[in-house]
C-alpha cells in the first residue's frame, strides 16, 4: 500500500463551487489523491505521513492572480508609496516626494506611483511646478494607481524635451495650460519621459520576480499572469524570468502574456522561438496583450457616450492597424488578452475579433480575454458568451475606483460597471486579478468586494451583480485556471489535481461577510511542499 505523504483535517476543504466541502485531503508527491470524509483519508496515513490540524480553518484551492504585473510589482515595491492610505492629500503627497529628496544626490530619478487624483483633497493631478518645488534638484515622475497618467516636474520634462512646441504622440496627450505643459502626460506620451529612465539592470529584473511572487505566497496565490512581458526592459524580462525561475527565486506558476504591441516583443520573442503553450508547471507562454484604449480614472477609456467632463476617451492604435493585430496573433496560435475598459474599446475589439474568425482559425475554443472589460453592453456580453470570449476584470476596481466611476461616468454606467453576475448568468467565467501594481493584491479584500460591491467610501454599486462567497472563491480559483488552460490540473481540490493549497485564518465561508477583509493566508502548499507558514 502506497502511502499519503500528507494529510489535512480539523477543518473544512473547499473542493470547488460544484464539489463543495470535504473532511479532509490526502497529498502524495505533487498531487491530491484523495479528499473526502475524515476517516477515509486517515486511512492513507502511514508512519511517516505528515498531518496539518487545520483546527477549524479552512482550506482552499490556492489563489489565482489572473492579470497583474509581476516583474513591475517587484520594481514599484522600491519607488515612494503614493496610494491613496499613504498620500490621501496634496500636502502629504509632495511630502512624500520631498521627503525622498532628502535622501537622494541631486539629479538622481524620484518615481512614485500610486496617487489617484479623484480621492486627492485638491480633486486633481498635482502639477510639474508642484513636484519642482518638492523636489528642486531631482527629475521627478510618478504614476496615477491606473498605470496611464503620469506627472513630470519641469526636470524631467527638460531631460525628455518637453516644452511649448512638443506635439502629442501617437496614442497619446500632454495636459497643457495656457499652451505649456503643466507635466500631466497621459498614455503613450509617458513614454517622452520614460524612455530617458535608465531602465533596471539584468540582476534587478531577477531580483523583482523574486521579491513580488513571495509578497503573492505569502497571500495565498500559488499562481499569477504577467499581463504584458517586455514592457518595462523588452525581451531582456523574458530572460529574467528564466534566470528567476532556474535559480528558484519564482516562487508562483506564472502565465505568461507578451506584449505585443507594434513596440512591443512579440516579433523578437516570435524569432527565438518562443511559441504558445510552451513551458513547464513554473513559467509557460501563453498570451498576447495589445491595448485599444486607457483607463477609465484617466479619461482616456474610450466610450461611446461622453465622460461627465467632456471628451470620449482615446484609442490607442488607428482601427485597421489594431484589428490586423487581432488577426495576426492568433494565427499564431496566441489567445489573445486585450486591454479594453470602455464600451467603445470593448466594440471595437469584438468587431475585430468577429472579422479574425474563420474555420481555419476559430474564435471558439481560444479563451480569448478582453481584459478589465469594465463597461460591456448586454449585446457585447452575448456575443462574447456565443463565442467563449472571456471578461478578465478586476474586483479590487470597485473599491478602489468605484466612486471614481460615478464621478467620471455618471450614476448609470457606473452602477453597471463590471456586471460578474451578468457575465456568469450568460455562460462566462470571469476570472479576478489586481492589476497590481495599480491595485491592491490582497485576495480578501477583492473576495468582499466580489460579495458586497461596496467602495472603499462606503458606495454599493449594481447590488444585483453581487456574489455568494463561493462563487468569489471560484473567480480567484478555478475561472482563473481555466482562462490559462489549467482548469484539468488547478483550481479546485480533487484527486489528480496539482496541490496548490491556501489555508486560511478563519474559514470565510462562514465567518461574517465584514470579517472576510482581516483574513489571511496562515498555510501555502505549492505542489504539496509548503512554500510559506505564517507561523513557522
């Protein structure tokens, strides 16, 4: 007889939405082999067996993080912290950057990342006189929390050559008052200043990898997507991660999503030889990111009806060129992950996935993603369901954003933001991730969210999209794992699957739904090795 090399029981496992609870679970090498009633599996025991006492906690199927970044989550964690509990004021946010000052030799970079103008007191982005007064003697540029406005001071603008004659890019605006740049750069016009950063060195990239997927172990995740390799170092991130992953310092599953805009490193990753679905249970390919539009925080999603304060967003690629994309890839064999918020984005990314379906190459069966997805009509949701298309969004979203949207949106389109039970009621899968760095990665407070819709000032928006705390649970795990083609061996907690496994500090299922936000991950089982204890 062939014996469980670990068991666990004293509480509750969820197997899975449809499977429910079980009395315990049984692991041999990597797998579950078996799960069910405690004195089936303790029968497994033998001499040797390790048994956890889950002592009334819960385990789950370990956490799936569907879309964030990675690498930049591990780069972000060393610029200056301007999230919203950090930095809630003007005052505090150039304290901040002047407080770096202090400690940096003139002319070095000061990067921040992470204010939100609409929850500033000021109820704007601060402005490059601002940040110069903060910081005289330092280029400064920091990002909003959505990843596409960014603010320079009059340094940085200098070192990228900005001033009164510089026209908007491509894909991109620069904020101007009375003509001249006032430092807001929104989208592609980021990259004026960006690409006169020095970018991070080979040993950093690695070192990134390293320090975000154990911030995300030590959550509860055992799986994450980089939703856009190469767009911080080119190809040299696909390298990074190789080292990181053949050194050990990858400590999560990562599905990797390339990113594939005419600038970006599908060509070159192409002519390696690097190919869809290659790789092993640590790092393996899988998809291709190209962006049609920009964040609704920034105005810069593109809808169809006019934002509150006027204007209807941008795209970023002109029509044929962005649709020649979406033809291109999945002839490829790429699943496809665009970046499309507003209803405009959202139809135009349809349309151009509709025009790319032939026999030869289906839409069904692809998986493609259309990623945050946040503003989707009833006649988009059925043509996404009738061919497999699946919603990527982000719970975190509405509470850190939601309010955001009423003001930018309206009541209405706010209210109707991110409709999970709709796209669940139509056959989708919606899976759930952070967006981090631009979000919160904490799996708890995006479970609340997925139950209750609640913002973070107390707003409940669309109380009819609300979900049961299981149905949250399966968003963070197995639609996860099925927008990766990895449903058959992740997800849930049933023989023959890979055991990832989360113990959590209470069992959220039947704890009350306001105390779901203070859980935390005490126990992770990375293919049945425990990759993190909270207490030792």
């Amino acid at each position: 007889m062939s014996y469980a090399e670990t068991i666990l029981t004293g509480g509750r496992i969820f197997r899975g939405l449809r499977e429910g609870f079980a009395e315990a679970v049984a692991i041999a090498g990597a797998r579950v082999v078996a799960v069910g009633d405690r004195e089936a599996v303790l029968a497994l025991a033998g001499p040797n067996t390790k048994r956890i006492d889950l002592a009334g906690r819960v385990a789950v199927p370990a956490f799936n993080d569907s879309h964030q970044h990675l690498l930049p989550l591990g780069l972000t964690m060393g610029q200056v912290d301007l999230r919203n509990e950090v930095a809630p004021s003007l005052d505090a946010l150039l304290g901040a950057i002047r407080a770096a000052a202090s400690q940096a030799p003139p002319g070095q970079w000061i990067r921040g990342r992470g204010f939100d103008d609409s929850v500033l007191d000021v109820g704007r982005n601060p402005t490059a006189d601002e940040l110069s007064a903060a910081a005289p003697n330092n280029p400064v540029f920091i990002v909003r929390t959505c990843g596409h406005v960014g603010v320079a001071n009059h340094a940085a603008m200098a070192a990228a050559g900005i001033d009164a004659a510089t026209q908007d890019p491509p894909g991109g605006s620069l904020d101007r008052v009375a003509g001249l740049p006032n430092g807001s750069l929104r989208e592609h016009a980021m990259r004026l200043v960006n690409r006169k950063i020095a970018p991070p060195s080979d040993a950093q990239l690695v070192d990134a990898i390293g320090l975000a997927s154990q911030d995300m172990l030590r959550q509860g995740f055992t799986r994450v997507m980089d939703a856009n390799v190469g767009m911080t170092a080119g190809i040299r991130e696909i390298d990074a991660y190789h080292t990181a992953r053949d050194g050990g310092q990858l400590g999560v599953r990562t599905w990797m999503c390339l990113a594939g805009n005419p600038d970006g490193i599908a060509d070159a990753a192409w002519q390696r030889g690097i190919r869809p679905m290659q790789g092993d249970d640590m790092l393996r390919y899988g998809a291709m990111k190209v962006f049609c539009d920009g964040s609704a925080g920034g105005r810069t999603a593109a809808v169809s009806e006019p934002y509150v304060q006027g204007g209807t967003g941008m795209f970023i690629f002109p029509t044929e060129q962005f649709h020649d994309l979406l033809g291109k890839y999945p002839r490829q064999g790429w699943q496809l992950a665009i970046h499309a918020i507003g209803d405009a984005a959202i139809e135009t990314t349809l349309v151009g996935m509709e025009a790319a379906d032939s026999a030869a190459h289906p839409v069904a069966g692809r998986r493609h993603r259309i990623e945050h997805c946040e503003f989707t009509t009833a006649n988009q949701i059925a043509r996404m369901a009738a061919r497999g298309i699946e919603a990527m969004p982000q719970a975190i979203f509405i509470y850190e954003f939601g309010d955001m949207y009423i003001h930018n949106l309206g009541a209405a389109r706010g209210h109707a933001s991110n409709p999970w039970r709709s796209w669940i009621d139509a056959g989708m899968h919606p899976a759930t991730g952070s967006d981090a760095p631009v979000s919160s990665t904490d799996p708890f407070r995006n479970i609340h969210t997925l139950v209750t819709r609640r913002t973070n000032r107390g707003t409940v928006l669309g109380a009819d999209q609300c979900l049961s705390v299981a149905q949250a649970v399966h968003a963070y795990t197995w639609a996860g794992a099925y927008s990766q083609f990895a449903e058959a061996d992740a997800g849930r907690i049933l023989p023959g699957q890979i055991a990832d496994i989360a113990v959590l500090s209470q069992d959220i299922f039947a704890c009350d739904v306001e105390e779901i936000p203070g859980t935390r991950a005490d126990l992770v089982l990375r293919g049945g090795i425990v990759a993190f204890d909270r207490h030792a």
